[in-house]
C-alpha cells in the first residue's frame, strides 16, 4: 500500500456536485493506492502508523487529539512514468483487490477509535484541502 499523508485544516471530497466526505478542523487527509502483493495485514499495520503520527499540532497525533481523518482511494499513486508519455497503471491492483483493502484500512482506523470520512470508491471525485503547514509524508507498506 501506498499513502499519501497530508495535514490539512480542513478537506472535502465532492461526487457529482455532492459532498461524500469532509472534515473541518485539522486532521488529515490520506490518499491510498494498492498494489498487487498487499493485504489486510499491511492496511491495519499502516492504519496503526497513520492514527499514532505525531505530525498535528505541537508534535501531537490523531490519536491523541481524536483529529478525523479523510481517506480517499488513489489507484494512480502506482502510476509508472519511466518510459514515455503515457503512464502504466500495472503495479495498481485491481478494483476486486483494492477496494476491500481500501475498507480495510478504514475500517482498522475507525477499529482503533478514529473519526473517519471517505470518498467513493472508483468515483470522479472533486477533492479540496486547505494543507496545513504544509505537512505531506508518503508512507509505503
């Protein structure tokens, strides 16, 4: 798995002019792709990391602040841009691998007390974020 982790003042995630998910107060925004060899276990240990990161105010976590946290799936975060113009969307695993693993990293954060919206996963999604720092951290399994 791979997260992008961002510390935002506020976030919104928008389908088909409706707002889906939206935190707004500080917390973090976190962007998950999934690749072909990731599993459940990887999702709740990074789940784990990301609820205990001491990276909100004065060197505080989600979990000690009970900061919300919006995630939202990315399967281009496995984009492969080494050869030509076009990426490669290969390293990204599929819908029927990643979306239950996606769930599964929120469902291990919400498991460990955390207030978590989410976007729509596979949807067009308009994503807002005001980042506050700016604070982003790219966390891999």
């Amino acid at each position: 798995m791979r997260l992008v982790v961002q510390r935002v003042s506020s976030a919104r995630v928008v389908v088909a002019g409706e707002t889906v998910g939206e935190i707004a107060r500080q917390g973090l925004l976190v962007l998950v792709g999934v690749t072909h060899d990731d599993t459940a276990a990887d999702a709740a240990r990074l789940a784990e990391k990301v609820w205990t990161l001491r990276i909100l105010a004065a060197e505080q976590s989600c979990a000690q602040l009970g900061a919300p946290l919006l995630v939202v799936s990315q399967f281009t975060l496995y984009a492969d841009t080494r050869k030509g113009r076009r990426p490669s969307w290969s390293t990204a695993a599929p819908r029927p691998v990643s979306e239950p693993l996606v769930q599964a990293f929120v469902d291990a954060l919400r498991g460990l007390g955390a207030e978590v919206s989410t976007g729509v996963f596979g949807a067009d999604m308009a994503v807002t974020l005001t980042n506050d720092g700016p604070v982003t951290l790219i966390l891999d399994s």
